[in-house]
C-alpha cells in the first residue's frame, strides 16, 4: 500500500501573523459593582411594577401610563446588565 503524502506546515511568520497576540486589558474593580446593580436595578424595577399594578389606583404616575411597556424597559435594563456581564474580564 502506497504511503500518503506528507504535507508541510506553513512558515511560522504567516502563522503569526494570522492570529493576533494582542491580549486584552481586564475589566477595571469598579466593573462588576456596576454590572451587578445594573441587574438588580433591572429585578427590583420589574419587581416594584408588579406589585404596584395589582390594583385599581396606581401607586407610581410613571409605570401606570407605561402599562405593559415597564416588561420591556425592566427587561431592558437586565439585557443591559448581561451584556456587561458578557464583555467582562
């Protein structure tokens, strides 16, 4: 049975320069502090929604006018919160 042929490997500065060494910085101290109440900020706005809505009289002038709109913007925070939480080192 024939031998399969050997291949060569590509020079070494072509290598490198196909991928980036450049390490990223990490995250400053004060980053996962604001991540995380960022999320919480998000939880407790949802949260303070949901138990003012439940009567006829509304307790907050803001959220009663919003209605339903207040899943988006306390959904919104949260997303804003993860997409932090992605981005960190």
């Amino acid at each position: 049975m024939p031998k399969s042929k050997v291949r060569k490997k590509p020079d070494a500065p072509l290598r490198a320069a196909s991928q980036p060494s450049r390490q990223l910085a990490p995250s400053p101290s004060w980053y996962p502090i604001v991540m995380a109440s960022v999320l919480l900020l998000g939880l407790a706005y949802m949260v303070v929604y949901y138990l003012t809505s439940s009567g006829t009289d509304p307790h907050i002038p803001v959220m009663a006018g919003l209605h339903a709109w207040n899943f988006a913007v306390g959904f919104g925070v949260m997303l804003l919160g993860l997409v932090m939480a992605v981005r960190w080192r």
